[in-house]
C-alpha cells in the first residue's frame, strides 16, 4: 500500500487539495472499466433512468443524448453497492489508506460514484464546495477521484476534456449555494471569473487519484474531446465527525468504518453552517441545469 509524503500532506492542507500520480494499477483500472462498459452495455435497453439505489432515486442517471446506439452516463449511483471491484477499490485500496492520513486515522465512507462525460458531452457542474450540500460537525471531511480514463493537458487553444477545476486556498471559506433564497446547488455566478483564473485542472493517466477537501471550490467544463472522461468519486470522513442533515446521496454504505475505530463522540468546529435544501431530481445536475437555465421558481 502507497504511503503519502510529509509534504504532500502540507500540500493538501495548504492548498486544499493534491494529485497523486500511479495510484491505481492499470490493471486493476482495466477491471473498473470492463465493469463499467458492461453497465454501459446494459443502458442501450434503456431510454430513461433506471435501477434504484436505497433512496430510490435512480442508480443509473442517462446523458439527455443517450441512445440505443450511442449509449452515454451522466452518473452511476453507488458502484461499490454492485461491483465487487469497485468495493475493492474504494473500501481495500491505497485510498482509503491515504485518506486516513490526511483525515484519519479513523475514517468512514460517505457514498462514491462515477461521473462521466462521453465524447462530445454537454455536461457542465458549476463552481460549487461539497460540504454545503452535506453539512457535518466539522470539515473532515475529502473527495478522492479517481480516474478511470487519461485526462490529459490540451495544446494551446484546443478543447478539453472537461476535467475537474479545482481553486487553491478556497477551502478556508463557506460560500453558499442559494441565490436569492433559492437553493440553487451552486456558488453566486459573479464569482465565477475570479474562480476560472485561479482554477487548476486535474490532469493525469488513468489511476491518478486527486484528493480534494470538502470546501474547496470546483467545478468542469463540458467535454468537447473525442476522447471520455470518466471518474470514480470516493467521499470520506472522519469517524468523528456527524452530519447535521439527511444525506444527500445515501448508499447502504453511508458511514461505513473503512480505517481505524469508531466513536460515539462528535468533534465541534465553531462556524456558522447553512443548512442545504432538498431536491427531487436523480442527481443535483439537474439541480444546477435548473438554476442555470432559471427554472427554479
């Protein structure tokens, strides 16, 4: 099992998040695929989301340009409930081992997922901080996101995969994700310019795993690539750190014990936390499409 250095934990500490390079073997990232490829390959008989995750909400959340020839994700719901690899991965890997270190020793799950964006996707998440859909008692509290396909540097000018922004130093801030009393899923869009110029993209081969703290500001563009973009995201806590609310995306494995022992004891950090909304929708994309597109009212 890999161990991170002294220095990559200031690292993440210091600018709230870090890439790791050779995580995942590509051979164990070629049996991730073929899972995924098989899911993909059971889609064609679908023409809307299906299959029903313990909130019953769908599992699997279809691209709007899915079809029976062109088969495409937006989401898949929990992987590690229904893939013996994917458990492998996200419970039995060096992840969950590096997690620990950086917000451990004692650490749950909260839920995963994979997020894709076919060639030509359209998909868009807008600027957004994980902990304020997900408030807890305090910010121990990481995305580990694993690739599953190379997302690589794009020569001047050329389109992107739509990787993964990340902005340095936002995860010493709260910011909200209402607009206007709206719940709305996403940061107040003025911002956006000053995020985009400071962003970092997550690059990386396939078996790169990025680390990212539960207040740092992200977001990805559309991919316009001939190439997919497909990741695995891992959420994790510390086990003493409680949630405030319901989750947003429960799993048969919320908050289990991955590294170290339990506790019955909550760790406080002063702070004011506002309390996210509900929404009906299978994924909190369309949440922001909604908000986007100023359907909210």
């Amino acid at each position: 099992m890999r161990k991170l250095s002294e220095a990559q934990v200031d690292q993440f500490w210091e600018s709230g998040f870090l890439i790791v390079e050779n995580v995942i073997a590509r051979d164990v990232v070629g049996e991730l695929n073929a899972q995924y490829e098989e899911w993909l390959e059971e889609s064609r008989s679908h023409s809307r989301n299906y299959g029903r995750t313990i909130d019953g909400k769908s599992r699997f959340d279809l691209d709007p340009a899915h079809s029976a020839e062109h088969p495409r994700f937006r989401r898949v719901a929990s992987p590690a409930e229904i893939s013996d690899v994917y458990y492998r991965v996200v419970v039995d890997s060096s992840i969950p081992d590096m997690v620990a270190q950086l917000i451990g020793p004692s650490i749950r799950l909260h839920h995963c997922k994979i997020i894709s964006k076919s060639p030509r996707s359209d998909l868009t998440v807008d600027w957004h901080q994980d902990g304020a859909y997900d408030p807890h008692t305090n910010t121990s509290m990481l995305a580990a996101g694993l690739l599953l396909t190379d997302v690589v540097q794009e020569t001047d000018g050329a389109p992107g995969q739509g990787p993964l922004k990340i902005v340095p130093g936002s995860h010493r801030a709260r910011l909200s994700i209402y607009q206007n009393g709206e719940y709305t899923g996403t940061i107040d869009p003025t911002l956006t310019p000053e995020f985009e110029a400071r962003a970092v993209p997550v690059l990386g081969r396939a078996g790169t795993v990025s680390f990212h703290h539960c207040l740092a500001v992200h977001a990805s563009s559309p991919n316009e690539t001939d190439r997919p973009r497909n990741v695995l995201y891992a959420e994790y806590l510390a086990a003493d750190n409680f949630p405030l609310t319901e989750p947003a995306t429960p799993s048969r494995m919320y908050r289990m014990l991955v590294r170290g022992e339990d506790t019955r004891f909550a760790r406080l950090e002063g702070a004011i936390v506002e309390i996210p909304g509900t929404y009906e929708e299978d994924s909190f994309f369309s949440l922001q499409e909604k908000a986007r597109n100023g359907k909210n009212h």
